[in-house]
C-alpha cells in the first residue's frame, strides 16, 4: 500500500462519515505498534511529529522512519508534521517525503495567520502535500512547555482562513486543550456546527487524549475528520514500560517490545473509537 495524501484519507471519511486518527509517534517502537493496529484493524492512519518534539526525535532522522513504515505497511497511512512553527522545518518535512504539514500561526491575528498558511501552500504545492490550519488557540501546548490561556476558535475567522487560502483542512480550538486536562472538558458543539456550515474542507480536533468516546463520536457527526492523539500514546508506552520493569527478567529487546504493545494498545482503542476499523 503506498503512502498517501493525508487529503485521500479526509475525504474517504467525509463520505463514510468516520474518524481517522492521527497519532503523534516518538520512536520506531511507536511507530511500529501504530502500525500494527492499523493493519490488524484494517484501519486508515495518520502518523505525526510536532515540531515542538524533534529536539528528542530528530526530523532526519524520524522522519525517513515514518515515511519507511507507511510505504510498507499494509493499509493507507499518511505522514504528518504536527503544529510546524517556521516554514524551514516544513520545508525539511516535505522533502523528507511527509505528505502532510501543519502550519500553526495560530497566535497571530487571522490576517498574519492567512498570509504564513498562503505561503505554506506554496511550499507544499510541488511537493502535492496536503495543508493544515488552526484557527483559536488550544491551552497548553504540545510538549506541556507552554500554559497559554484558550481562544476558541471565531466561526467568522474559519470562513475567512478557508476563502483567502482554500486549504485542505482547519483545527478547531472548541474546548479542547493539549495535554492531559485539569477538569472534564466542556467541548462547544456551537462553534463546530457554525464552522462546519461555513467551510467545506474536513475539521480537525487536537487534544484527543481525555475526551469521551460519546464527545469524540459527536465531534465526527459534526464534521471532525482528523483526531489527534499523543499524550495517551505516550503514557500507555511509558506504562506498558513500567509493567515491563517490574519483573525479574531485564532485557532490552523484551522492553522494546512492551513499548510496541503500549502503543498498539492506544492506537487499536482510539481506532475502535473513531470507527475507522475496516474502512481501509
């Protein structure tokens, strides 16, 4: 199965009314239990990388692994780089062959936003690469560094970001945060449903790990199509480890088999969730 747009994979959910997950990977183990559950469930992936993260996962070099790992895998995967902050670094993901890249410029006003994105495009224009945008601003950040105050996302601002940039698909801030949450999030169906009607390319909801399965499920009956999922990734690998750890028989290929399994395991869940399963 060849590595895909991650536009393909949006649109297949457009029309079958599903979720695809996209999981934010760190090494090859996560990499390969991802993997791993999409083949198993025979399920549609998104593999992604924040910016913010490639101070421990190299771009060079985590980079050709998933790009590697979606040309072999057995089912559509697409290739991410999740909340790009300078277009050098999206500029490094395209030709690594990511078919895929976020520009997060979030923070400015919608103006600055619409002209960094426009450049974007242009940049991933050659490369036939899909475009992300967000729209708001999410609490908290991708690697808990930052704990910046939520904007959601303006309805109005939606519509203004697709028409002056025509996009592939636009995050929304909704009630969701990065991170784990500090309270039961209280996501605004509102501004999904406003933004849904006034722009015809898919949504994405970052900030996956917390969220309900009933709010998660609404949020695809509202029109989300990519799901982001890290932090419970993340601790499931780091867990998976722990268990590992209290045996009595210590080995390094046996841990990084429990970090394959950690991930798997969130993935296959998040998978059954979105309702991707048997849709590649």
């Amino acid at each position: 199965m060849p590595l895909v747009n991650m536009s393909q994979l949006l649109e297949d959910a457009q029309k079958g009314n599903y979720g695809i997950g996209a999981f934010s990977v760190a090494n090859m183990e996560m990499v390969m239990g991802a993997i791993k559950a999409a083949e198993e469930l025979k399920s549609p992936i998104i593999l992604q990388i924040a910016q913010v993260r490639l101070s421990y996962s190299p771009l060079s070099m985590i980079g050709p692994l998933m790009v590697a790992a979606a040309k072999t895998a057995a089912v559509p995967v697409a290739v991410h780089l999740d909340h790009g902050l300078d277009l050098e670094v999206v500029k490094q993901a395209l030709d690594l062959g990511f078919t895929s890249v976020m520009i997060d410029a979030s923070q400015l006003p919608i103006e600055e936003n619409i002209s960094i994105v426009k450049k974007v495009i242009e940049i991933a224009k050659p490369y036939g690469a899909s475009v992300e945008a967000e729209v708001g601003q999410l609490a908290g950040s991708e690697d808990g560094s930052v704990d910046n105050e939520m904007l959601y996302s303006d309805p109005d601002e939606v519509e203004e970001l697709y028409k002056n940039t025509n996009l592939d698909a636009i995050a929304l801030s909704i009630g969701n945060a990065h991170g784990l949450y500090k309270q039961e999030p209280k996501l605004n169906f509102s501004i999904l449903e406003q933004a849904r009607k006034r722009v015809p390319v898919p949504l994405v909801l970052h900030g996956g790990t917390g969220i309900s399965v009933t709010d998660f499920r609404n949020c695809i009956a509202g029109g989300v199509r990519k799901l982001n999922v890290a932090t419970a990734t993340f601790l499931s690998v780091e867990n998976a480890v722990r268990e590992y750890s209290k045996g009595e028989k210590k080995d390094y290929f046996l841990m990084s088999s429990a970090m394959v399994q950690g991930a798997y395991e969130n993935v296959s869940k998040h998978i059954k969730i979105f309702q991707s399963d048997n849709k590649a």
